[in-house]
C-alpha cells in the first residue's frame, strides 16, 4: 500500500553557507515586492575568532503544519491545508485582516500592500505540478535543502530526519511543521561544520 503523501524540507545546517540563494531565488520566481521575503536566512549564531570564526544560518519559510493556527484562525477560509500537508492562501478569498500573521508563530506571512492580501511560501505549488522541485531546493548550491515525502520511509527526507535526528522549530506549540532541521555536528552528511569568514 502506497504511503500518504506529507510534503516537506529537510535543511542540513552544516550544509547551509549562508549564500541566501534560496530567498532570491524564491524572490525572483514569485516576483515579490523589494520589501517582502517569503524565504529568509537569519544569522543565528557566531563561533571561533579571526581566522578561523564562523557563522550559522537559520533560513525560514512557512512550515506547513499539520495543526495550522493560521488555518484555524482565518475567518473566510482562504488559508487551508491541502491533503499533502501543504498550507495555501486562496487569495481570492482572502480579506487582508491579517489574523494569519498574528496566530502564525514562525513569521512566515507578509502582506502584500499592493494586492491587499496576505502571502507566503506554497512550496512552488506551479513547479510541483510539473514534476519540479521548489526553487529554494533547486537554488541550493550547498544542497543543504531535501524535498519530499515525509510519510515515505523510502524518501531522502525522511531518512534524513530519523538518522540525522532532525527537529522542528518550538515543537512544544503542537503545530507539527513539516520543515525540519539537521543540527551541525549530529550525524553526517557531509559539509562543513563552520563558514568561514575568513
């Protein structure tokens, strides 16, 4: 019996060199506005010193949870979680409250001014249909990004998750996001442990 499909990221953060090719990217193919990002690399830590000092990035996008407060607290139904896990915006639908972007916990939302909705990462739902990755997956020149079928014991990222012993941003809030993270130093895939600097 075939599994359900859960679509999902795995980021290896020792893979991650902070190229911020995934935001733009991203930007790029959804034709963003110059202030709105919905696929950002934060710095979130520094270690060692010149010159041997390095960095780590955290990039972020929507985590498409499974128990979605943004879903739950839309009040026209135009953000919904599809079948395979992914949370859309029908902006058709959408009234520009901005409710979403309060309940969301990760960040993940933005409102576009000159459309007058509220807006996000949809996985490159356009792309998927045509059998392609996400652009932030396909950007990812240190192929510290794996898409794929979280329900599927065969697929790279679920492997990834268990042997890397991968983890969610505040789990502890129940929204089970399907993107994950491969700590540095826990496991191997390969990369470097530090970005240099210098």
């Amino acid at each position: 019996m075939a599994s359900k499909t859960r679509w999902g990221l795995v980021i290896d953060l020792e893979r991650c060199i902070l190229c911020h090719g995934c935001s733009v990217g991203c930007k790029v193919h959804n034709v963003l506005p110059r202030q709105m990002w919905w696929n950002e690399v934060i710095t979130v830590d520094s270690s060692g010193s010149f010159p041997h000092a390095g960095v780590y990035g955290l990039p972020r996008s929507c985590m498409h949870c499974r128990n979605a407060p943004c879903v739950a607290v839309c009040p026209t139904n135009a953000s919904q979680r599809r079948e395979d896990g992914i949370v859309i915006i029908d902006e058709e639908k959408c009234v520009g409250c901005k409710y979403c972007m309060v309940a969301c916990p990760y960040g993940a939302r933005s409102f576009n001014q000159d459309k007058g909705v509220v807006q996000k990462c949809n996985l490159c739902l356009s792309r998927l249909s045509e059998g392609r990755l996400p652009v932030c997956v396909e950007s990812c020149i240190g192929g510290a990004r794996v898409f794929g079928n979280l329900e599927d014991p065969a697929s790279e990222a679920y492997m990834l998750i268990h042997t890397r012993h991968a983890v969610c941003l505040h789990p502890q809030l129940g929204t089970e996001p399907a993107v994950f993270y491969c700590l540095p130093g826990i496991g191997k895939m390969g990369g470097n442990r530090l970005v240099r600097t210098a």
